[in-house]
C-alpha cells in the first residue's frame, strides 16, 4: 500500500486522523535533523500531502502551516509564484489555528523571500503588517526588526535602518533564539555606514563581524548567513576605498572554504559576481584587459543557481565592459539579456530600479556611439521617467541630520551624465543646453542640504539661477565628473556654454598628481598643468576671461581640488586673479538667497577666542594647549570696525552660551579657535569653547544648527572644512553646512591645519576689507594676491586652505543696495519741492537781469 493510501484510509473511514499528524510530525523532526540534500527531499513528500490531502486538515492548521513553510523554504525548483503560494497558505494557516509565533513568522519568511527577489517595498510591507499585528510578540520581533532594518538599507531610508537595528538589537535577549540577530548586526551596521561613504566609520564593525564569523565557523549551517554576511562586508569596505585587487584575494581566500559556501551556493555566487565587479572597476583604465574578465562573467550568468538580480547585474557588467571595448553588438544583446531578467516590474522596487538605471544608462550610451536619432529619444523618453522615480522616491526618504548625498552613488553620476548628453543630442529641442541646466536643478533641489536651508518652495528653472546668481562679471562653473562622460558647464548673463569632459578616471588621475605636486612643494605655481587644461578647456577659457567673480559647483565631486591653485591663463593662480566661492548646488544658493536678509548697517564683528580647553576637549585631543593673543592683536583685529561694533568673547567668556548670544548681534562671527574630532560621530568636527556648569566646552554641528547664525561666519580654525564627503551635496555633514543651516550667507572655512601667527595676519586682513565694504569672496582674492605678490610660489601651499561655501560674493559689511533701500517719500518730496523752487527763483532773475541790460 502506497504512502498516500495508507494516510487517507483513517479520513475515509471517520477515524481520528492521528496517522495523518504523525506523518508530518516525523517529516519535521527529519526535516530539523536532516543535512540539505536530506530537507529538500522532506520538502518534497510534504509537498505531496499538501496537494493530495490538504483539504484534510481543516482543523489541524498548525500542522499544514509548518509543511507549507518547510516546502516554500527547501525546494529550489519552485517558480516566485508557487514559492509564495505555499508561504500565504503558511501564513493562513498560522491565523486561523490563532498561532501568533506561527503568524509572525511566516510574515517575516514572505518578506524574506521578497528581499531575496529584489523586491524591497513588498517586503517591507509584510514586516510592517508583522509589527502592526504581533507588537508585543518577543520572539520573533527582534528578526522582524533586523530584517526590516536591511530593507530600509536597499530603499535609502537609512536613519529609519539604524533606529530598526538598534530596536533589534534591544528586543534580543541573551539565548540562542536571538543569537542570529545578535550576530549579524555588525556586518549590517557595518555595511550602512559603507553606503554612506564612511569606511573609516564602517572599519570597527566590519572587524567585528570578521571576528563573529571566526567565532561561529563551526557552528553548522544556521551560522553560514552570518559568515557568509561578514565576508562580503569586508569585500565591500575594501572596494569602497579603492583596494580592488586586496577585494579579489580575499573573495578567493573565502571561497576556499567549500565546506561553507556548500552550504549556501547562491552566497558563492554572489561572491563571485562582487569579484568580477573588482575586476571590472580594476581594469576600467585599460579596456584591453577586460578579455578574462568577460569569459567569467559569460559563464556565471548562465549557472542556474545564480539568484536572478545578480544574472542581471552581470549581463549589464557583460554590456558595460562590451561598450568600453567598442563592441556595440555584443553590448546591445547583453543589454537586452538584462532587459529580459528585469520584467515588466522592475520599476516597483528600488533593487530592480538599480538595475533599471544602469540598463538605461548603458541604452543611453550605446545610443550615443551610434549615427542615428531614434534609438537616442527612446533612450531619453526612458530616462526622463526613470529620473521622475529617481526624484519622487528620494523625496520619500527621511531625511538624515548628516544627510546621505543624493549623487553619492556612481550609478546615479553616470545616469545623469548620459541624460544631459542625450538631451544636448536632441535635434528637435529648441533649448537643449537650458533644457541640461533645468534638468540638473531638478535633481540638484532634492539635496538635504537644500531642504535644511529651505527657500526653494518649487523646482528652480534656470530664470531663477540668472535672477538670484548671476550679475555683471560674475559666472558659474558646474562640474559633472561621471563615467565614462563627464560633463562642465558655464554659464553667465551670456548664455549657457555646456563642454564634454574626459571620463572621471583621467579627471581622478590628474587631481591626484597635482596634489602630490602641491603637497611636496613641486608646483610651479601656474596652474596645475595637465589639470588646468582638463578642466578649462578653449570653449571655457573664452567664456570666462572676462569674469571678475566665479562661482564654482560640482567641486566636491572631484574631491579636493584646489581651484584657486589652477590658472586660466598660465600666468598667476586662479584664485589671485578672481574672487571664488563654492556651492554645494545651485538650487542651494538660490535658497541662501532668497533667504538673505539686508542689514540696514553694518552690525560689527563678534569675535571669540582663547577659550579654556576643557577636560572633555583633551579627551580627543590631549595635546590642546591654551590660545594667547597679545593686546596688540586684539587691537589689530578690532580696528577695522571700531571698539563700539567689536564684542570680544575672551577666556572664561568663549561659551556656548555666549556665541548664541551675540551671534544673532553681529554681521560677522569669527571662531579663533582649536578644533577636534571624534571618529565616532559622522559629523565629526567640534570647535573648542570654554566651559560651564551645564557645558562641556565642545561646539557640535548638532547644536550650531539650533544657533541664529549671523551673515559671515569665519572658522579660523584646524581642519574647519573635515567632513565627510556628501557627493552631490556637499557640506551637509560638516561645519559649513551647519553654519549655513544655521541662517549664515557664507562661511569660511580651512582644509589645512594652521599656525596661530598667520592665522592673525590673515585674519586682519580679511576684516580690513569687510569692513572697507569688499564681499568675502573679494576680500579673499585681495588677499591671496598681496600674498603672490610677496611670496610667489612659496604662498601656493596655504592659498587654497581657506576658501568661502555659500553666497561669498554679497557683502556683509555694507549697506544694501541703493535699488534696494526702502524710499522715505516725504523728505524727497520736500527736496523736489525746493529744487523746483529754485529754478523758478532763477528764471525770474534772469528775465529780471535782461530787462535792465545785462
């Protein structure tokens, strides 16, 4: 007698179905206890029960949802669509037999299957109704958490995936139940801060993880995920800074372990797509050696085992390497490979949307190599949507106090770059290069920045641009360095001048070489050489000869390239020739703007220093000592705007307290000061200030932002500039930033370490000017220059140290604008009035004088 009929005789015959259960329940026990060969095939007889006899189990629901779930966990061969058949039945079952353990579990186990198709917003659908049902369930909450917690990562929510951690963390209790969670948390921290672009913040956890993996190695296969999770956050930490061949030979030493990536082959696979991406990034130079690289990925892509996102990730690596090589065919049927792995959804969750922006942007680019028009405005018609998702599903996210750099991502760089160029290939556009403008404020409001400062109710068009930035003399200068298109733009009261730049690698290359020349005294001076030609090229040069003051955007996605050190000319250093400041984005300076108030008079300078180094300060610092200015310096820097409009805030007087304030009193707040950072804070400088009761005598970017920043802040202090880098959105995670938060116009801000005696001569001379009326970004140039002057090449190291973020080029020290200033009609009236009288007085003498001969 078969199996099956010796189970359905007892139904048939009206008898208590105690075979039944004792089936399953053996099946399960051999299931806990079997190896993986030995589940799957448990899977299997359950999966014959459930469709032969699952009518029969009406009322014994905890039974059929613990065989639907082994079925929908173990057997490789089920399509999505069964996979999740079995699971809702699970999951049915669990509420009808009034199991909540059971329940929330296979809530957790359908999102997890979501996660692991790519499809985060339906995974975090079902872990949210988990949480909503279950909140008081204990066991299986801490997983939920975790889990949802690595779904806000895919999504971007990243401050909604630390606060999930850490509640998982806290809801885990010391037993083996938890034990998982407890585990795994490093790596995903770990991994989050990698996102962000912080290595060195991911390094600690990253080691910890490595050092949970070691403990856990044999600890069979419910600890594999974990180890498998820790190896691939290393592989990433080293990518994330540049170390790709380190990458590969750690992804080869993991994979030597069989006896645990046996255990879990799509973890290998995925492992192995992470090395062909080394190996893509490693030789993106040199094209030519791409050869071996392609044979590899050729083969993964068709092993069956591999997990369907990353079968796609390799045919758009196939189709990336294949357009760098010139090979325009095999890229195009990579790309539709990759179009195939995607489906008709792939716009309803970010991991495909990933995809889908690197299959358009590949499209784009193919598009571009060829001579026709169609395939470019099918490439831009898709783009364009892709970008309105892009825009609509960063507003979604919540917003981070260090913020997340909406251009952080390369894959985001590279798609913005190929639809600008798109849209300049448009042949029926009548505006293409106003169209590339508006299309790059559009992305460029979305920024956190932009929305601290706020001023921007709407999307800014290039007519807001011209009306809040741009005057007589003055320009813009905006880079988009990408990959393999990077693109510069100019623009003044003349128009728009749009210049295709070299890939960001060549850009990479030469930015590295002339800080090297600046860092050990090899710069001539003039320049920059190769750099100054990459980045002014002839359709530039024409342009902005003429201009007086420039504005400079984009510099943060070139990393720390010091602008004022290049020449436009040859002949002096940019930054002694023209007044500069830096935006984050343009949409930003047109909120900075619009935000602007004027001053009816200069309100004088508040200057604070010499602060008492608190014990909190020498715990990051030991080596602080006390800042003393002689009285001859205090009068120096006093003089310019007179003893009646300077308020001094000395010693004891340096305190927080205090800077609020008088900040809100003054035009311009300088910091003379010693700086310190703490590498646990992602925002990670702190100015020193004087200690109180209730003060520790540190000033954080979390409480600069609760300050009423004055017009001009000047941060005279070490490494006032350190930050992390916000790509696409610059300063939001610094000093400048939150000082611009804050209500402040400009802030001016070192790179460098500085010496106390130069810091004085140049903080002299800056308020010299202020208060002779130049804006800061004049007063910067004026100085840079009598520095040239003196010094010539021995100045260029400190030049570029201090430099201006924000509106530099608005006075601080002067009175608006006479356009500008509200009209008294009174007195002018009265004054017509007495000049009218006057001619007429004058005419009457004349004609008098006449009559009498004269």
């Amino acid at each position: 007698m078969t199996r099956e009929l010796w189970l359905a005789v007892p139904l048939f015959l009206g008898v208590l179905q105690e075979p039944w259960s004792e089936a399953i329940e053996q099946l399960l026990e051999d299931h806990r206890e079997g190896d993986r060969r030995e589940r799957q095939e448990v899977a299997v007889q359950l999966e014959e029960i459930l469709f032969e006899f699952g009518e029969f189990l009406d009322r014994q629901e905890l039974l059929r949802s613990r065989a639907a779930s082994v079925v929908a966990s173990d057997l490789p061969d089920l399509d999505s669509a069964d996979r999740h058949g079995y699971l809702l039945e699970a999951c049915r079952a669990g509420f009808a037999s009034e199991n909540p353990e059971l329940a929330i579990l296979q809530l957790w186990r359908r999102a997890l299957l979501r996660r692991d198709e790519g499809r985060f917003e339906e995974a975090l659908s079902f872990l949210d109704l988990a949480l909503a049902l279950f909140p008081e369930d204990r066991n299986y909450r801490p997983h939920v958490l975790h889990l949802r917690a690595e779904v806000q990562r895919q999504l971007g929510s990243y401050e909604d995936a630390f606060e999930d951690l850490t509640s998982a963390l806290a809801a885990a209790t010391e037993g083996r139940f938890h034990a998982s969670v407890r585990q795994a948390a490093p790596a995903l921290r770990a991994q989050l801060f990698l996102d962000l672009g912080l290595p060195d913040r991911a390094a600690p956890f990253v080691k910890e993880a490595q050092a949970q993996a070691e403990e856990l190695r044999d600890q069979g296969v419910e600890a594999a995920a974990t180890i498998t999770a820790a190896h691939l956050c290393e592989v990433n930490r080293l990518m994330a800074v540049g170390g790709f061949e380190a990458a590969i030979g750690k992804i080869h030493e993991f994979l030597a372990d069989s006896s645990l990536y046996d255990r879990v082959p799509a973890q290998r696979l995925h492992l192995r797509m992470r090395e062909l991406t080394a190996r893509f990034h490693r030789d993106r130079r040199n094209p030519g050696a791409f050869s071996q690289t392609l044979k590899l990925a050729r083969d993964l892509v068709q092993d069956p085992e591999l997990r369907e996102p990353d079968r796609v990730d390799g045919w758009l690596l196939i189709a990336d390497m294949s357009l760098r090589r010139g090979d325009a065919e095999d890229a195009a049927r990579a790309i539709a490979a990759a179009s195939s792995g995607l489906g008709n959804d792939a716009s309803s969750n970010e991991g495909p949307m990933i995809s889908r922006v690197r299959r358009i942007t590949l499209e784009g680019r193919l598009a571009l190599s060829q001579p026709t028009q169609v395939g470019r405005e099918k490439a831009q018609a898709e783009a364009e949507v892709v970008l309105e998702e892009m825009l609509d599903r960063w507003s979604r996210v919540p917003r981070r106090a260090a913020g997340t750099g909406f251009l952080l991502y390369s894959h985001r760089r590279d798609f913005l770059a190929v639809l600008l160029r798109l849209q300049l290939a448009q042949a029926s556009s009548t505006n293409p290069r106003e169209e590339c403008l508006n299309t790059l404020l559009r992305v460029q409001a979305a920024g956190e920045l932009v929305r601290k400062v706020g001023g921007v109710s709407s999307t800014p068009v290039v007519g807001d641009v011209v009306d809040a930035l741009l005057e007589s003399g003055r320009g813009l200068l905006l880079y988009l360095p990408a990959s393999p298109i990077s693109l510069a733009l100019a623009v003044d009261q003349h128009g728009i001048v749009i210049e295709e730049l070299p890939d960001k690698l060549v850009l990479d290359d030469a930015v590295k070489e002339f800080s090297s020349r600046l860092l050990f005294g090899k710069s001539d001076g003039v320049g920059g050489d190769s750099l100054s030609r990459l980045l002014f090229p002839s359709s530039l040069q024409e342009r902005i000869a003429s201009w007086h003051g420039i504005t400079v955007v984009g510099a943060d996605l070139l990393g720390s390239i010091p602008f004022e050190s290049l020449s436009r000319d040859g002949l002096a250093p940019l930054g002694t020739q023209v007044a500069l400041d830096y935006l984050p984005s343009l949409a930003l300076g047109i909120g900075l703007e619009r935000r602007r108030r004027e001053d009816p008079e200069n309100r004088g300078l508040a200057l604070v220093t010499e602060p008492e180094v608190s014990a909190a300060a020498k715990r990051f610092d030991s080596g602080l000592e006390e800042l003393t200015l002689t009285d001859d310096w205090r009068r120096a820097l006093r003089e310019p705007y007179g003893p009646s409009r300077t308020k001094l805030l000395l010693g004891s007087e340096a305190t927080l307290s205090s800077v609020r304030t008088v900040a809100s009193e003054v035009g311009v707040l300088q910091l003379l000061t010693h700086s310190v950072e703490d590498p646990a804070r992602e925002r990670r400088l702190g100015l020193v200030l004087s200690p109180m009761d209730w003060e520790d005598g540190l000033l954080w970017c979390e409480q600069v932002e609760q300050i009423a920043a004055p017009p001009l802040v000047l941060l005279t202090c070490c490494r006032s500039a350190s930050g992390p880098n916000r790509s696409g959105d610059a300063n939001v995670a610094d000093m400048g930033g939150a000082w611009l938060a804050a209500g402040a116009q400009s802030v001016l801000m070192s790179s460098q370490d500085l010496q106390l005696e130069p810091t004085l001569e140049f903080s002299e001379s800056i308020h010299r000017r202020l208060a002779a009326g130049l804006s800061p970004a004049q007063a910067l140039r004026d100085w840079r220059a009598e520095r040239w002057a003196v010094e010539g090449v021995a100045s260029t190291g400190f030049l570029p140290s201090m430099h201006i973020v924000g509106l530099g080029h608005r006075s601080v020290a002067m009175e608006p604008p006479q356009s500008k200033r509200p009209i008294n009609d009174v007195p002018v009236l009265w004054i017509a009035g007495g000049v009218l009288f006057g001619w007429i007085l004058c005419l009457g003498w004349i004609r008098v004088s006449r009559g009498r001969g004269y």
